[in-house]
C-alpha cells in the first residue's frame, strides 16, 4: 500500500498494525521523492514515526514573538554557515528562517526547564511499537519478515527507546542549544512545509529521541562516541586496530557525525533517505551508521600511514549501501551493546 494512504490513519483502523506497515514500506522502498529529495509526503511521515503532535500555528508563532531567547547570540554565530556550501539547502531554506526555529526550540527548552524546577508534570505519550535489535529478520512479508516483539511498558516515538518517555525528565541538567544543533534543524527544515512543521517534529526530535545531545555536558555524544570505537572493534577488529594505533578514537573524527546524525555530510537528498530509516527503525541506529561508513571505506584507511586525512571528510553519503551495512551489523553485535546503543541519546 502506498504511504499517503496512511495519513489519515491506517486503512485497517490498527494503529500498531499501520506503523509495522509505514516502517517496512520506508526500510523496502523508502520515501518517494524527487532528485533533490523534495517529497510531499516526507515531512508528514517523519512527524508519523516521530509520535509528534500537530501544534497550532499560533503557538509556534507565540514564541517567535518572545523574541531573542537566552542562546541567541550562539544561535546566530552558527546559522549563516549551516550547510553553507549545499546549494539545495541555501535555495531552500533561509537563514532568518533556520534562526527562527532554532529560537523557538531554545525557548520551548527554556521553559520546560523552568516547568521541572517548578514541578509541573508533562503529558503521557502514546505506547510504540518496538525497535530493531539483533535477531530481527528484514526481508520477505510483513507477516514473516519482521519480529514486532510487544514493547513492555514502551513509550515515546516509533524511533524512541525502549521505556523512552517524552514526559520523563532527562535528569537535572538543563536541555538547551548546543553545537550541532543548527545542523540537525536543517533537514527538517527542508523536508517541511512550513516553519511550524519544522519546528514540532525537530522539537518533538530533540526531547524524545536524543535529550543527552543537547545537554550541556553533551553526555549522550559522547557515550555514542564510545559506541562506535566498541562496535567498531566487535564487526571490524582490524580496522579498529589500525585506527587505535594510528591514536584515533571516535571522538577525534566522528564528532559531527553523531551529533548531527550524518547530516554533516552531504548530500543532502541521501541525508533525507537515511533518516527516513533513522526515523522508522531507530535514531540509535545511526551509531551504526557511522561504523557503516568506516567499514565502507576500509581498504583506503587500512592502506593509509595517515588515516586521519582520509577521516577529516568522509566520502559522499550513500544510504541505501549504508542501511545494508547497518542491517548486518545488527545480527553481528550482542545483545548487553546493543542496549548500550540503544539508550546512550538519553
């Protein structure tokens, strides 16, 4: 069934049973769209698998009208050189308008903080199907193709973590802007009709799939930075020797790449067809992602006395080759990693 069927619901009335359809469409087929990634339909999923709820207009504009919130002056040091050599995005997206949904979401941060240190309870959020682990079979039917195991107590986005809840507080360190931030916006800016739809499924992206990237300390970077030096050394052990005796870590080439989900490298149609996988089968996954791209790139870092030349600027994205790789990595790794993987965003 195509996908635009599903956006007034599933057709058969079954919630779980729609998103298991919506997830194995976009994993099989992807997301329709033109040559520069424009889909007309993109935005309205990703907002589908993200569990994010359609806002008024007016409250995105409320906060627009609250004017330059705390984080202003970085926001605006970063905005004029977001994707700054991508002609698609420059033709597309404006700066003022990258700069109005950043401030908006700095604000929206702002006072959920000031509602925790007050005490104010956020909204439940819906119970989600479960997520790709290891074992999961990816071909085939959706009948037999796919082990939807019944998430115990899941909540939060289709993408979300097990347990994940968008109404759980993210411990006492305070969310707001931090670097990368301005990058990851760009996508859904671009993918989105409006500003307000931008804004609630970046929001709605930020709180619930990956609050330890934008905290402060940036806790969850660099767990995720961890992981891929972990993952890499358990799928590639050669690879990461040579990697670990030429003193490269991920933390020294693979910042940007976790912090912005492989955004930073372009192009950015690809960057749209990953995430769309991202979206449907886990933000988590983009650890993996990262190590995908090592391994595709092997042989040249294996053969180089200088590694990190090649690893300044890793190659052009290739989605549909990345998620092949991913989806073996899954059955490669074991199950205590994979929950490491799985919950390090929080």
């Amino acid at each position: 069934m195509k996908l635009d069927h599903y956006l007034r619901g599933p057709p058969s009335g079954d919630i779980v049973k729609g998103l298991a359809e919506i997830r194995l469409a976009v994993l099989h087929h992807g997301i329709p769209s033109n040559n520069d990634g424009i889909s007309d339909l993109r935005i309205y999923i990703w907002l589908i698998l993200l569990n994010a709820a359609p806002i008024k207009t007016d409250i995105y504009l409320d906060l627009v009208r609250q004017g330059p919130s705390p984080a202003y002056t970085k926001i605006r040091n970063d905005t004029f050189r977001t994707l700054a050599t991508d002609p698609l995005f420059r033709r597309r997206v404006t700066e003022n308008s990258l700069t109005r949904v950043l401030n908006a979401v700095a604000w929206k941060l702002h006072d959920a903080h000031e509602a925790r240190v007050n005490g104010w309870q956020s909204p439940p959020t819906l119970p989600a199907p479960n997520l790709l682990r290891p074992g999961d079979s990816v071909t085939g039917s959706p009948e037999q193709s796919l082990r939807l195991s019944t998430s115990p107590g899941g909540k939060g986005s289709v993408a979300g973590t097990d347990g994940s809840d968008a109404g759980a507080q993210p411990g006492t360190e305070q969310l707001g802007y931090v670097q990368g931030m301005n990058v990851l916006a760009a996508p859904f800016l671009y993918a989105a009709r409006s500003e307000a739809e931008a804004f609630v499924a970046f929001d709605t992206f930020l709180r619930r799939e990956c609050p330890g990237y934008i905290k402060p300390s940036m806790d969850g970077v660099h767990r995720g930075l961890a992981l891929v030096d972990k993952v890499l050394a358990v799928v590639e052990p050669k690879l990461a020797g040579h990697l670990h005796s030429k003193g490269l870590t991920a933390q020294i080439y693979g910042f940007a790449s976790v912090t912005t989900l492989c955004a930073c490298t372009p192009p950015l149609p690809e960057v749209l067809n990953l995430w769309d996988f991202l979206f449907a089968w886990g933000v988590h996954l983009n650890i993996l992602c990262i190590v995908a791209q090592l391994i595709m790139i092997k042989e040249q870092i294996l053969q180089s006395s200088s590694p990190n030349l090649i690893l300044r600027a890793l190659p052009a994205l290739e989605a549909q080759t990345i998620k092949m790789i991913v989806l073996s990595i899954v059955e490669k790794i074991p199950e205590d990693l994979y929950q490491e993987i799985l919950r390090h965003a929080k």
